[in-house]
C-alpha cells in the first residue's frame, strides 16, 4: 500500500534526477518500443523502512517551446497539486538564486509541507553554504550529496514525518471507477452523462476523508464513486496534453479506483497513446471495461461492431478480460449499461472460490492437459489456494516453482475463466513449492 507521494522539485541542474535515481534504486529508465526513443520514467515507488511512497521527478515534466521559468512554474504548481511532501532541492555550490527565492515564495503560500534539501553539499566546506538557505523562509534544510549518497537517509526521515497518514486506495463499500484516456476521447462527456441520468449527486460531507476531486452518486440505492472527476475538468487541455502529466493523474486515479474504464475515441480509431494508457490499466491489477466511445460518429453496418472488437483485441492483447462496451457520452446511447457493466466486473474482482472447486477445476485441468515435461523433470500441482481478491490471486503449490512455464499459467487461467468467468478482472497466478 502507498502511504502518500512526494515530488522533487527545483531549477535545473540542482540534481534532482540524480536524487530521483538514487532514492529509486537506478531503476529509472525504461525504453520504448520505437528504436532510439528512450522514455524517461517520472515517477516510482520508494521503500523506506516500512513503509512505500510514491516519488515523482516534476523535472522530467517538460513543456515544448515555453521559456525556462514557465517551466519550473508548471513543475511547482504540479508538485503543489499532485504531492502531500514536496522536496524543494537546492545546490550548495551555487547557493540560493532568485529562482529559488521564487520556487521558496510560492511554496510557502501554498502551504503544504516542504521538505528543503541542499544538495552538492560533498564536503563539510560545502555543508556550511546550508546557512545561507535559512533565508528561504522554510524548514531547516538537509545537507545532501546525491551523487556520493550522503544525508539519503535523513531526507527520507524527514519525508516520512511530514507525510500526512492518508493512505492511497479504494474507499471501502462503495464501487469506485475512474475514466481513463488520451485527450478529447471524451472522458468529461462521459463522466457528464453518466451522472445526468437521475442521479442523485451525494455532495461531500464536511469531516470524512473523501478527496474534493472525486465525485459520489446513488444509483438504484448503491453508491457509487467517480475518481479523479475534477482533475479530467479543472486543469484543462493545456496540461492534460502534457502526456507524463496525464499519466501521472491517471495512475493515481487507477490506485483509488476498483474498476477502470479505459475510453477509445470511436472516430479517430485506435492511436499509439492509446497503448500506454492501457498497460497502465492492466499493470494496475484493477477491474478494466474497454468503453469504445462516439459510437455515434462511426459509420457502421452490422458488421462494425464485431471488427471492432476483433481490432480492440489484436491491438490489446493483455486485456482479453476486458469487456468492451460501444457508447456515445454525446448523445447518451448505450452509457445505462456501464453501471451494471461495473458492477458485474467489481463482483467478479472480489470473487472468492472456495478451495475445493478451486482444486476440482485445477486437477482437471492437469489432467486433461498434463505440463511438458521440462529437462525431463514435470510441474506436479497437488493444489492451491486463492489468497486474495482485487485481483483474484492464487497460488499453485507445486513440486517445482521452476518448473511452472508461461504457457502453463495461461492455461490455468484460461480454465479459471470458463469455470467462474472472471470478466474484467486480471487473475495472479503464482506458484510456490509445497513445503
Ligand atoms: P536536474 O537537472 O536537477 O535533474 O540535475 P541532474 O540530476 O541532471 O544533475 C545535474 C548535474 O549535477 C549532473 O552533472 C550531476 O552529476 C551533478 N550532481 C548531482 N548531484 C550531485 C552532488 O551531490 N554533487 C555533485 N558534485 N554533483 C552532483
Ligand atoms: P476529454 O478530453 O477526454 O475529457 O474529452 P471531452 O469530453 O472534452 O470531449 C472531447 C470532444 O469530443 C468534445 O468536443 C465532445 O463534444 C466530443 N465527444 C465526446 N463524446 C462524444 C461522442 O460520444 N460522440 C461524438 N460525436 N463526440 C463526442
């Protein structure tokens, strides 16, 4: 579980991706599928002690043809909004500049907790230069060295007491989802017509922890919960089109959300951002409906849909669970069936088999189609367990974890699948040695 999220910021140079690589392990970049494209990762988790939170690295948020102060700008008030810590990171070798005077004001007035680091700081000469940051107005700065690894701890100390507890995930006994996808697939549309439909908006009540951004409704005397619901209106196209901007609202959205609903734009087909935003559904583990919208702008005979679907699943082929829906959020059609949509895949998500049918299914399933054997050695499943929901996870114990292929593990699910269905949920499957 994520206990909050902490983001970097500060001008450039400072060394902030260095400190983002360290905290993180030098797990940071991970490469594209189009040769010489290398993604940088902005943000990952972080262990300390016992503790997870998220970090981000606002200086990989980057903004095409805007002056440099613009930029740093943007950083901040993204920082500002996305984060419960801020690290404002400082250099000791050039001491304080107006930019950080102008980084300090606004955190100051924007009131959430700031944990200053001065980084560079690689001998006790440079240590001393830490005085000079008192003039910022904020904390007493940490004296850092990214690059040697030097005050990493006290800095994680000091995030970790100023986090707030606000654990980051689903509000129970309530179905959560959120509306994922690149801009203008028509997210705010579909979020307008679902809560159109007669739905009584429960408005936020004062003293519960319930975020601002996300909105409750009643549907047939169930509550329902739409995450993230400001953040797809207030900020706009301006930012939404920063693409790690998105991904990093869409992320946190999945996290607090049972089920995902990941929209097409029906008339401009399927595009290559549309790829990202669905590995991030699926990476998650949650609930996923692929929701094919604008329906109404397709040019369709009785065939369309059906090749559609066939598109959706060569193109998506790690989300075969996924239900797809066909919807016009402008006109209205079809979105009454997303609510039992969500409902069924909510339900198959937190599914429990009882262990006998469990082992029924998978003794059949050995039986009809025994594992390869393996350099002459062959996978024995004696039996298993279901250990938990959100995804439904079960563990085979075996003879051999080793032994357990790929292949094999599809299988298993796919035979999950035809005896309780699990529509729109990811299954784990794990092997363990029987002890
Ligand atoms: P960013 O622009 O803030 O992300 O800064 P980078 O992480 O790219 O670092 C800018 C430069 O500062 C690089 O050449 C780093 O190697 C260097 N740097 C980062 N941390 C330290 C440090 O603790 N000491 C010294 N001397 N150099 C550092
Ligand atoms: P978002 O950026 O994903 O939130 O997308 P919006 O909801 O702002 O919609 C982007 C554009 O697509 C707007 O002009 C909408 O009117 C239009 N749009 C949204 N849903 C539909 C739909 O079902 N059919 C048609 N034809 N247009 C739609």
């Amino acid at each position: 579980m994520i206990r909050g999220v902490a983001a970097i910021v500060g001008r450039p140079n400072v060394g902030k991706s260095t400190l983002f690589n360290r905290l993180l392990g030098e797990r940071k970049s991970i490469v594209d599928d189009t040769p010489g494209v290398t993604r940088d990762r902005i943000y990952g988790d972080v262990e300390w002690l016992t503790q997870t939170f998220r970090l981000i690295d606002t200086g990989g948020i980057q903004l095409e043809d805007q002056d440099f102060g613009d930029e740093i700008n943007m950083q901040v008030d993204i920082a500002i909004e996305e984060a419960d810590v801020i690290i404002f990171l400082a250099s000791a070798r050039e001491g304080v500049t107006a930019d950080d005077l102008a980084i300090a004001r606004k955190l100051r007035k924007a009131g959430k907790p700031v944990v200053l680091a001065v980084n560079k700081a690689d001998n006790e000469k440079l240590q001393m230069e830490v005085y000079d940051f008192y003039q910022l107005g904020l904390d007493d700065p940490i004296t850092l060295s990214a690059s040697h690894g030097i005050g990493i701890g006290d800095l994680l100390d000091r995030v970790m007491e100023k986090m707030p507890v606000r654990d980051l995930k689903p509000y129970e006994g309530v179905t959560s989802f959120c509306v994922i996808g690149r801009p203008n697939v028509g997210k705010s549309s579909l979020v307008n017509a679902i809560l159109k439909e007669d739905r009584t908006i429960v408005s936020n009540v004062e003293g519960t922890t319930r975020d601002a951004i996300d909105t409750p409704f009643f549907y047939e005397g169930r509550e329902y919960m739409i995450i993230d619901t400001a953040g797809i209106r207030k900020r706009g196209k301006i930012w939404e089109n920063i693409e790690k901007y998105s991904i990093l609202r869409a992320v946190s959205a999945i996290e607090r959300s049972n089920v995902v609903l990941f929209l097409i734009d029906g008339e401009k087909g399927i595009r290559a951002q549309d790829k990202h935003v669905a590995g991030l559904a699926h990476e998650a583990g949650k609930g996923v409906i692929i929701v094919y919208n604008k329906w109404d702008a397709v040019e369709k005979d009785e065939k369309t849909m059906q090749q559609i679907t066939k598109k959706i699943r060569e193109e998506f082929k790690y989300l075969d669970y996924a239900p797809v829906a066909f919807v016009s959020a402008l006109t209205g059609a079809k979105v009454q069936n997303l609510i039992p949509l969500i409902d069924q895949v909510h339900e198959m998500c937190t599914l429990r088999v009882p262990t006998n049918v469990l082992n029924d299914v998978i003794l059949d399933a050995q039986m009809m189609n025994p594992p390869k054997p393996h350099n002459g050695r062959q996978l024995k499943i004696y039996y298993s367990s279901q250990v938990s929901v959100e995804p439904p996870t079960i563990v085979l114990f075996v003879n051999d974890p080793e032994l357990l292929h790929f292949s094999y593990t599809r299988y298993i699910e796919n035979r999950l699948r035809e005896a309780f269905g699990f529509t729109g949920t990811p299954i784990h499957i794990t092997a363990r040695k029987r002890s």
